[in-house]
RNA sequence: GGCGGGUUGGCGGAGAGGUUACGCAGCGGAUUGCAAAUCCGUGAAGACCGGUUCGAUUCCGGUACCCGCCUCCA
C-alpha cells in the first residue's frame, strides 16, 4: 500500500499519514460562509482537498473514507443581506428572507464547485442543523469551568487550556501584547472568545439556558466535527488564515469538551491566493468570482489546472497566462487521449503510479501534472485517461464522448480527405490553389487540423472540433 | 511590535549534497504550394553575504526584499 505523508501544521513537518481506522479514514474541512458566491480563493481548499480526498478514496477505498465540510449559515453577512432585501421590498419574515440567501448561495457554491471538478464530501452539515449540539458542548464547558457566562454571553476561558497558542506557535501573553481590538469589559481575559452570544430582536436566535442568541463562528466547526467524525478523526483542513484563532479555537473547544479524544491528528492549511502578485481584494479591483472565470469562458477543469500547478502550501497567483497554458494542456490531453485510448481498456486502468506517488508525497500537485504529462509524451494512453479522470480534470465519460463524436464522424473526414486529394493534386499541376485553399479553410472553421506533406493529406480533428459544421459541407 | 512562509533560467515550477528536472516561450534545422502539425538540435538559473564540506542551488547563520496571520476573509 501506498504511504501518504502529509505536512501537519501540528509539528511543522512531514510526516506519515496513518489513519486511526484505516476501514473509515475521517476528515473534515473548513467550508463557506454562505453570504454570496464563491471567490476563486475560496476555491483553493475545495480543490486541494478533493485531490486528497481522491487519493485517500484510491488508497483506503472509496467506501473507507468519510469526508465532511461544513456550511456556516449563521453569519452577520447574511443576516445583513436579508435584511437590505427586506428593506427593498422583498416579501417574506426576515428568517425566511435569511433562509432564502442561504439556500440560493448554497445552491451556487455546488454548481461552481462541481464545475471545478469537486466531489460532493460524504456530509455537508449546515450550523443551523447542529445548534443543539452547540448549545450542549457549550454547556458541558461551562460545567467543567472552562467557559462562563457573562452579559448574556458565554466567553471561553482561555487559560483553562495549557495548550492554547501550539498550533498557531503563539502564546498568549504575546498576543495579548500585540493586541489591537477593544476587549469588552465582561471578559475575563482580553484573549477569551465568544461561544454564546445574544442576539437582538431582528437578528436570528435560539432559546438557550443563556437567552436567545446564537453560537460563536468556532464552536460550530467544533459541534459538527464531533458529531459526524467522533472525539478523534484523522484529518483537519482549511486555509492558512484560519489556522489562527479559527483552528486553535476549535482545538481548545473539542479538547476541553471531549478530554478523552484527541480530535484531529493531522493538521492541514493551504497557502492564500493572489491574483497577478497581489493580493485579491476589492479595493485593487482584482477580486473575482468563480463564476466569474466561467462565464468569461474559462471552463472549470482549466481553473482546476492552474490551481493545481503550485503546490497547496506555497502562495499561489493566478495570471491568465497559466489559464491559456492550462488550457492548451487540456486540449491535447483531451484531443490525443480520445483519439488514442482503448475505452474498455481505460475503465479498467488504474491511476499511474509514479502520479499517484506524486500525490501520496504531501500532495506534490506540480510534479503529478508533469507525470501527466510524460505519461503523453511515452504514449501511455489508457493510463493517461484514466489518470486524468482520477485527478478530476477530464472525466472518462468526456474522453468517450469525444470518441464517439469522432467515430460517427470517420466517413466524413475520410471522404473530405479524398475530396481534398484530389483537389490538391489537381492544383500541383494547374498552379492553381483557389479551390484547395477554399476546402481547406472550411475544414479549419469546423475545427480540422489540416495536414499536407509530400506523403499526402491528413485531417486530424482539433479540441474545437465541429461534427455538425463539417457535416455541413457536403 | 509578535508569529509564520517565501525568494530557482524569459515565464511557470520540482527533486536531489556531486549526475539533463520537466513544461511553455525563444533560437537553429528538417518538412511545406502557403500554412498548421510533427520531428531533431540548442542557449539559459538558483536574491545577497558568510560558514560547514573534497564539493552547495540543495545543510547552517546573517542581510535584503516579498507575502500572510495577529480584525468571525479559504
């Protein structure tokens, strides 16, 4: 079996991923906000964790690995938009307008993450659902002291938790030091954060033994995990930003709240994003959507490719060079593995092992792409569709289609190439190349390679292939 | 101010203490009615300064620059 080493934030190194039950691998990642769509940062983890996601299904097998992300529908941003709405006009309770953001958003996010080429994770509980949950685990905290309830709030009580800061390589009295936000005066340590907070009369609420109010951002991602994974699961993802104070909040929770787990053994974060070598932000006007790239045009799988280019734990910026780069890639990918491949022989390919070495070795991304690529480049193509199809960029079910386009399409292309033959034969002699050049740019606008030499004429279908177009020329 | 990450050829981007990464682009050639495609060949690097070593782009230290987090942004 193939050895998964994995970079645990934990430790700082890299180590050898062994999963607690190797029957059930368990993972969990941090998801969206749902307040609007999906930036392309977002699309980061999603898609660095459905290749590990993917390789943990290659290695343990699929019905072996659990996979859960999150949705956090209970936020100030969404409640904001209900209520902009509702000041607009829009019809309905300020709940059901909340719900409504929600859903549609929730909606978007799984058609421009299934673009990429995600999998959908085996749970993708929302906060709502897990209130309960929530308002228990926090409850238990305060029993063991390790929160209190102060102005209808309920704060936890940092210092309780001698780990606190590990993960983050911070210590408390540091932050503290460099602190620049107001601490509110109900806290008992400036470093305290909130697991309870009440909610005002418009804002969304649940009765809880602390009032009506609603759970802190943390203690969500600490409930759900817990619930779907158990005390202790293997791994624990999301970006690099949340690794401070999201992920060490989270820690601290489930391991005052579950002592006898030890809750996520192996700690991942991806790098952030740039765009053109800064930063995206809306003040730079550089800040773009997924959907944004896809309806310019830029098909899913070419998005994949670019972030998959540079490996998860190193800055990465995207240009539109590598997205024309990318792009070509593909093409050839797909216009020489359709041509080439065996699809019966295909289903039954694994993956390449030097790709999946690639993957097993901290997800070295890149380098899976460059085996990729020598796996064309040595004609390996039943390997090489099946691997594409295993890393999410080009499905076998596409590679057949394109295949069966080209096969309806085999008389036609050989007759054109008759036709043209002969034209051209006639055109050697008479010095006259109207009628060559004619067919020839025909054939080019219906998406044909034309190739001519001194051994004849060859029309090699291009990624823009046309069937219908050169259907027409007859 | 505190903590962390980065700096490789024109561009993207790896591995390895000593042997060509690779891809794209470029250049030269073959081929071609034109073109496209293909094939062959080829130049080009390791931010800076020091240390360890027979030998460092690869290990260690420092400097510069860049980036992120410290604000419920992935």
């Amino acid at each position: 079996m193939v050895t998964i080493r994995l970079t645990n934030s934990k430790t700082r190194t890299k180590e050898d991923f062994v999963p607690i039950d190797p029957s059930n691998v368990r993972m969990y990642v941090c998801g969206p906000t749902v307040y609007d769509r999906a930036h392309l940062g977002n699309a980061r983890p999603v898609v660095v964790f459905d290749v590990l996601n993917r390789l943990l299904r290659h290695v343990y097998g699929a019905d072996h690995v659990t996979y859960v992300r999150n949705f956090t529908d209970v936020d100030d941003k969404i409640n904001a938009e209900a209520l902009r709405r509702q000041k607009a006009g829009s019809p309905g309770t300020l709940e059901e307008l909340i719900h409504e953001r929600t859903e549609e958003t929730i909606a978007w996010y799984h058609a421009d993450m299934d673009a990429l080429g995600a999998l959908r994770p085996d749970h993708e509980p929302r906060a709502t659902e897990y209130i309960g949950q929530m308002i228990a685990m926090t409850q238990g905290l305060i029993d063991t002291g390790h929160a209190y309830a102060a102005s209808g709030h309920v704060l936890f009580r940092v210092r309780s938790y001698k780990d606190y800061g590990k993960l983050s390589g911070r210590s408390i009295d540091d932050m503290i030091a460099g602190a620049r936000v107001e601490v509110a005066p109900y806290k008992e340590d400036p470093m305290d954060f909130v697991l309870w907070k009440p909610s005002s009369g418009e804002e969304p609420g649940w009765e809880s033994p602390w009032g009506k109010g609603r759970p802190g951002w943390h203690i969500e991602c600490s409930a759900m995990s817990h619930e779907l994974l158990g005390e202790s699961f293997d791994i624990h993802g999301g970006g690099l930003d949340l690794q401070f104070p999201h992920h060490e909040n989270e820690i601290a929770q489930s391991a005052c709240a579950h002592p006898h787990g030890d809750f996520a053994h192996y700690w991942l974060h991806n790098e952030m994003l740039q765009v053109e070598g800064k930063k995206m932000s809306k003040s730079l006007g550089n800040f773009f959507t997924v959907r944004d790239l896809l309806d310019q045009g830029i098909p899913g799988e070419v998005i994949r490719f670019v972030l998959l280019m540079t490996h998860y734990r190193s800055p990465m910026d995207w240009t539109a060079e590598k997205a024309v780069a990318a792009a070509s890639k593909l093409e050839d990918y797909l216009v020489l593995g359709a041509r080439f491949f065996d699809p019966v022989v295909a289903r039954k390919t694994k993956p390449a092992q030097e790709v999946v070495d690639a993957l097993a070795d901290d997800l070295n991304t890149h380098l899976a792409l460059t085996e990729v690529d020598r796996l064309l480049g040595n004609a390996r193509w039943n390997e090489l569709t099946s691997t594409l199809d295993f890393l999410g960029l080009i499905s076998l079910g596409r590679f057949e289609a394109r295949r069966a386009e080209l096969d309806a399409s085999a008389s036609t292309i050989l007759r054109q190439t008759e036709i043209l033959t002969s034209l051209r034969t006639a055109a050697m002699a008479s010095k006259d190349f109207s009628a060559v050049d004619a067919l020839k740019s025909a054939l080019i606008a219906a998406g044909v390679e034309v190739r001519m030499s001194k051994a004849g004429v060859e029309l090699v279908p291009g990624p823009d292939f046309d069937s219908a177009k050169l259907e027409a020329l007859q």
